[in-house]
C-alpha cells in the first residue's frame, strides 16, 4: 500500500510538471492570446509578421527602382556614374563619381560586412567647421532640400560613408532578389511610349495571372484606383509611391508582386515560415502536453483520493494518528503556516535562482508558476488531508466548527422557528454585507495579482455560502412539503402514512417525529374502534340469532295452545299479551340485524333504475289509511313528470317504511303530515314534515343513533332502530340522508343523484 502511495505521489508529479510545461510553452509563444483557432484557421501568410516582411520589401523594391538609375547604366553597376556634387569653396564646385567615394570610404578604413553594412572606421568629427563642404546635389536623393542652415554641410569622410550606405543597400537588395533566387517575384513599369519604357524586375516571361498563381500577390495599375491583392492587409501608399517615381507623368504604369506561398527558395520568406511551423508545432506539443498533464494529474489525483486513508496493511479501516487527531481548523492553520513560510522562501531565495536561468521578462512568470505550485501543493496536501477524516468519519464531529455548534445549538435548540428564522437571516445579512464590503474595498484599493487572487477567492466563498443557504431553504421547504403532504393524508384518514425521519434535522425533524406519533395514536384508537365496532356487530348478531330460535318455538307454541279452544278469557288474555310481546320481541330481532347489517355494509344491493315520484304516491296509498286511524292527514306535494334515480327498490322500500312508521308512531294526533318531493340541479329530495306529540328533547344527530328515540316516557313500541337503519340504507344506496327539528316540528330528507 505505500509503494503505491508513493508510486501515485511520483506519477501525480510527473504529469503535473507536464501541465507546467505546456502552460509554459503556451505562453511564452507569440501567439499567446489568439486562442488555438490560428493553429488551424491561419497560416503564415495570414500573420501581421508576413505583411511587415512584404511591406519592408515593397519599400526595398522602391529603393532599388531609385538606386537603380543611380547606380546602373545599361543594367550594369557604372562606377564612373557620378554620385555627388559639392562646394568645397568660393566658386569652386565639384563633382565625385561612385569610385572616388568608394575609394575615399575605404581610405578611411570603412567596409561592407556580410550583411553589406558599413563596418569599420569612425565618422570624423562634424563640429569641425574647417572640413565641411557643402552638398549641393546626390544622386541618390535628387529632391533634397535642407530645411535649416546646417543640413546640407557635411565632411568628405560623412559623404563617403553615407554613399557607402547607400551602395549597401543595393548590393543587398541586388543579392537577395536579382543575384539569388527569391520566393518574391516582382515587376514595376512605367512607358511613355511602345519603344520608351522603364521596367524594374527579377524574374521575366511572366503574366499576371502567373503572379497570382504563385499563392499571394498585389497588382497596382495607374490606371486605376482599385489594388487587387488576396493579401490579408494590403500595405498603404503603395500607388502614391508609385505615382512619385513615375518619370514619364502618365497613368501608364503598373507594379506586379507575388510571393510563392510553396517556398521553393531559402530567403527570409521560407525562414520565417519554416520558424512559424515550429512555432505551430510547439504551441502544438505544449496543447498535447497539458492535455496529457491534465489527464495523468486527474487520474492520479483519483488514485490518491482513492487511496487516502487505507490502512498500509490489512482491510480498509481509516484511521487518524498523531497530528491528525487535530480538528480540521487546526490542520488549516498548519498548512497556511507552511504555505507562508515556503512563499517567504521562495521570495528570499528561489526568485533569486530564477533570475539566473531566465531572462528579464520572464521572472514574472517563472515567480507566478512557483507561487501556483506553492499553492496547489498546499491545498492538495490539505484537501488530502480533510479527505483523510471524512472517510475516518470525524471531519465533522472532530471540528472545532462542530463543537461550537453543538454549544450554540443550546441557545437555539428550544426557541420558536420565528427565532430562529431571525437569527439565521441577522448571520446571513451579515455575512454578505462582510464579503461585498471585502470585495469592493480590494476593487478598488488594490490591483495586484494577490489581491486579484483574494478577490475570486472572496467571489467564491460569498458564492458557496448564498448556494449553501439556498439549499438550506430548499431543503426547509421541502421538509415543511414533507410534513404537509404527511398531515393531508392523515387527514384523508391514512393513519399508516409515516415519515422518513433519517432525512430531517433540527426542530423540523422533532416535528415530523411528532406527526409520526399522532399517526400511530391515531391508527391504534382507529383499530380500536374498529375492533369495538366488529365485536359489537358480531355480539347483536350472535345474540339476535340465539334469542330468535327460542322465540320462533314460544311464538308456535303460543299459536298452538290457542288452536286449542280455550274458553277462559283471563287466560286468552295473557296469551294474547304474550303473542304480542313476542312479535315485538321478534321484530326487535329482526330490526338489529338489519341495522347491523346496513351499519357495516354487508348487504347485497340490486340497483335498478326507480321513478321515485312513482313509489312515493304508492307508499302515500299504502299509509294513508294507517295514518286515518290516528287522524293523521297526509298532504303531499309531487312532481307531474317522473323522475328516475338508481337504487335497490326493496331497501328504498324499507327505508320510506321506516320515515312513515315512524310519522305514524310519533306525530301529534289531528295534525297533518307533509310529503315534498323537488329537483335541484342533479338532485332529487324527497322531504317528509310533522309536528312531534311529545317535546323534542334530543338533537337531531342522536336521533340517528341505535336505540334512540325522541320521547322521554319511552311510552311506544318503537326499537330506536327505525332512523338508524333508514339513514344506513340511504348511504349505504348513495343517498343523503338528514334529520331537522325545530322545536317541535321534526322533518326528515332523502336526496338521491337523479339519473341522466
């Protein structure tokens, strides 16, 4: 394990060294700044170093067209050409041919070098008054004129050495272009007439399209304003130095160039461009470079992370030993003290050592990059550190940061959310106000690169900690969302519904550990009910079925013994007693079963479709004669047309049964009783109305109880069971079903969907 350690620590090195190198070949390259679009976008043709070669050789074209009549006669060098003409006293002028300037240069020990510069010799002192002469004329500069006293005075030696000068320039221009082949091939002519021409060029036979071929070219005609060039920029002034030195005072002139962008030659074209390629090819190699660096410095990284905190020997077990036992503030302190501490050495003295292998204009990138190694060494080793703990776990829990939140969670921990909402927005204010604060005053205080440097960091962490919050929001929010969506299905009556409390903290996950605790209650005291309910269903159920089997044998034997002729009315009497109490008892049976079983729902329903106007006027016919015997008047109020709902007649039947029964049993004698039936929207109500013969001593939520009735004297034969059991079916079919009383006046409702 630590050979492998120490192998990805060497190989992390390496490929960060790499990453150096290519970030330095990068921008110590001339092209530094354009991007890495030129390398395949542009071509030496397309630099500003190709336009200044051509301009500087446009301009030696139109030195050699002058030095050419001035030094040439029948396109020969003519020595004996006279080449100046000065006063060396009252009325005495002379004139001096190219060879006597020559040989007065020479005399003077002054040479042309290699380069056809002027070497050797000394100019003579110009001060001295005594042997100077007056230039009245060069050839090489007809148009002179002095413009203050002075100028046009020189010494024999200065005049010589400035024709020497001059001769050097077109012994060069001759030997690069005229004597030596040349990738620049060019043409000027001026004619006055098919027989009068000047023509100035170093390749013949040649059009101009054979100039354009050769890969950049620029024609000039005086004929015309327009330059056809394909050079990215077309040098300046070239027609207005053409127009100049036109002898001949016409339009009939043109200048042709072309440069073969092939280089068959070796000039300063083919150098350049071949230093170009180079230049190509490095800025290349330090791209290949980072990108390699860059790759081996990310997989070693990898493999460094992945190997921080293994044990040397055995399985993975982190663990933290010595100075690692620190907090993580304290390891932060110890690094900035070292980091410190390196930056003052490198200051000191391995500044000094760049200095020795690099030029003036590179220490400060040789000091930039030793200072990012500075820094990247420090953080890594830093980071690798902090990595070390976390995956020992006591990243956190061993920070200092951790310790002071667990004793400021002490004065927050019991305050309200308003609290400590206001508290957490007092810090974040705060703290926002400190960076933009910081930043501002380093704006606009400081502009070197450290401050520079402070600033992005500033930027960054003002940038993380507003994230930060923002995730502490969202992160609230979706809790608060959480328990909402908890709370709304409790409310819906899911009281298994629980929430995930591993993913909550603080006060918000004491409040979902809180709602699960309701959940539960709730779901144990529904259970509860339930069962209560199950076991009192089952108990009627049970109870009515065993009371049933002996009372249908005392209901026989009671109808046997009066099959049997007695003749004593005190006992027929008490049989008579006996059959009617035994058929109340019967029906009081009959009524608890039916309840139990509308109450639970565990019926058989057969919907049909039901004219409920229909059924109603028969149940009117069916009850009106029951309801004369009390002197009950029935007054109804129907629709004229049918109405249809979905129900099960035979339960619908029961539940009317049970309404009029119960009008019947329970309504004041000679009073009436209203039957209403009306359709609203979708709805059809049917409503039944009377006033009570005893007070109403009850509301009317009981009265839907079991086993509850209206009166206080119980005085009526009635179970309680009757509304009960009519309000289940009603439900239980998909009707609504509603009790009113007001004072006195009881009134009952069974609404129902009306079919469509």
């Amino acid at each position: 394990m630590k050979k492998r350690k120490e192998a990805a620590v060497l190989l992390h090195i390496i490929f960060s060294f790499l990453v150096v190198v290519g970030v330095t070949i990068m921008y110590n390259n001339i092209h530094y700044g354009e991007g890495i679009s030129w390398i395949t976008h542009e071509t030496y043709e397309d630099t500003p170093e190709f336009t200044k070669q051509l301009r500087a050789d446009i301009d030696e074209i139109f030195n050699y067209v002058k030095y050419k009549e001035v030094f040439e006669t029948d396109g020969r060098i003519d020595y004996s050409k006279p080449i100046v003409r000065v006063t060396d006293g009252p009325n005495s002028t002379k004139e001096y041919t190219v060879d006597e300037m020559i040989r007065r240069a020479k005399s003077q020990g002054y040479y042309l070098n290699e380069q056809f510069k002027v070497s050797g010799g000394h100019l003579p002192d110009s001060d001295n008054k005594n042997l100077n002469v007056r230039v009245d004329y060069r050839a090489y500069e007809p148009d002179f004129v002095a413009t203050e006293p002075g100028q046009a005075f020189l010494t024999m030696d200065q005049l010589s050495y400035e024709v020497l000068t001059h001769l050097g320039n077109y012994y060069s221009f001759y030997y690069r272009f005229i004597q030596n082949p040349s990738n620049l091939k060019f043409e000027v002519r001026y004619q006055n007439s098919q027989k009068e021409y000047k023509l100035y060029r170093n390749v013949a036979g040649k059009s101009v399209d054979d100039f354009k071929a050769m890969g950049k070219y620029l024609y000039v005609t005086g004929e015309s304003l327009y330059v056809d060039s394909n050079l990215t920029t077309v040098p300046k002034d070239v027609s207005a130095q053409l127009e100049k030195m036109n002898p001949y005072n016409n339009g009939n002139y043109h200048m042709t160039i072309g440069v073969d962008t092939s280089y068959p030659y070796h000039d300063a074209y083919e150098t350049a461009s071949e230093a170009y390629n180079q230049v190509r090819l490095l800025y290349i190699s330090g791209i290949v470079s980072l990108l390699f660096g860059i790759l081996g410095s990310a997989a070693t990284l990898y493999v460094l992370v992945s190997l921080t905190g293994l044990e040397e020997k055995g399985p993975y077990q982190p663990k933290i030993k010595r100075v690692k036992l620190l907090p993580a503030e304290g390891c932060f302190l110890i690094y900035l003290a070292a980091t410190l501490c390196s930056l003052f050495l490198a200051d000191q003295l391995f500044n000094k050592i760049i200095h020795l292998f690099l030029a003036e204009e590179q220490w400060y990138y040789g000091e930039l990059v030793l200072r990012v190694l500075i820094y990247y060494a420090a953080g890594l080793m830093f980071s690798l550190s902090l990595l070390k703990r976390y995956k020992a776990g006591t990243l956190w829990t061993g920070s200092l940061l951790f310790r002071w939140r667990k004793n400021l969670s002490l004065y927050f921990k019991n305050h309200r959310f308003t609290t400590r909402i206001m508290f957490a927005y007092i810090f974040y204010l705060a703290f926002n106000i400190i960076m933009i604060l910081s930043f501002c005053i380093l704006l606009f205080t400081y502009t070197d690169l450290a401050s520079r440097i402070l600033m992005g960091a500033i930027s960054i962490l003002f940038l993380a900690f507003d994230l930060w919050v923002f995730h502490k929001m969202y992160r609230h929010a979706w809790e608060t969302d959480q328990i909402n969506q908890a709370l709304l299905h409790i409310s819906q009556g899911n009281t298994t519904y629980k929430i995930n409390t591993a993913s909550f903290n603080g006060k918000e996950r004491e409040l979902a550990e809180h709602i699960n605790h309701i959940g539960t209650g709730l779901e144990a005291a529904l259970q509860e009910k339930v069962r209560s309910e199950r076991l009192k269903t089952d108990l009627i159920t049970n109870v009515s079925h065993d009371i049933k089997t002996p009372l249908t044998s005392i209901i026989n034997y009671v109808d046997l013994i009066k099959r049997e002729g007695i003749k004593d009315e005190k006992i027929l009497g008490y049989l008579e007693v006996l059959e009617q109490k035994s058929h109340r008892l019967k029906t009081l049976t009959e009524d608890l079963v039916e309840a139990s079983k509308a109450s639970s729902g565990n019926l058989k329903l057969e919907i049909l479709n039901i004219d409920f106007v229909e059924l109603i006027q028969q149940t009117n016919g069916e009850f009106e004669e029951k309801f004369s015997l009390r002197h009950l008047e029935l007054v109804s109020s129907l629709p004229d047309e049918s109405i249809f709902i979905e129900a099960d007649g035979r339960y619908l039947w029961r539940v009317l049964e049970n309404l009029y029964n119960n009008a019947f049993k329970y309504a004041m004698e000679h009073s009436r009783v209203y039957v209403d039936m009306i359709k609203e929207d979708d709805m059809v109500i049917f409503t039944m109305k009377n006033i009570s013969e005893n007070p109403l001593n009850i509301k009317a939520d009981e009265l839907t109880e079991r086993f509850v009735r209206g009166d206080v004297a119980r005085t009526t034969e009635g179970s309680g069971l009757g509304i009960s059991i009519a309000k289940s079916l009603t439900e239980l079919q998909g009707g609504q079903f509603n009790l009113y009383i007001d004072g006195d006046l009881f009134k009952a409702s069974v609404a129902f969907p009306v079919r469509k």
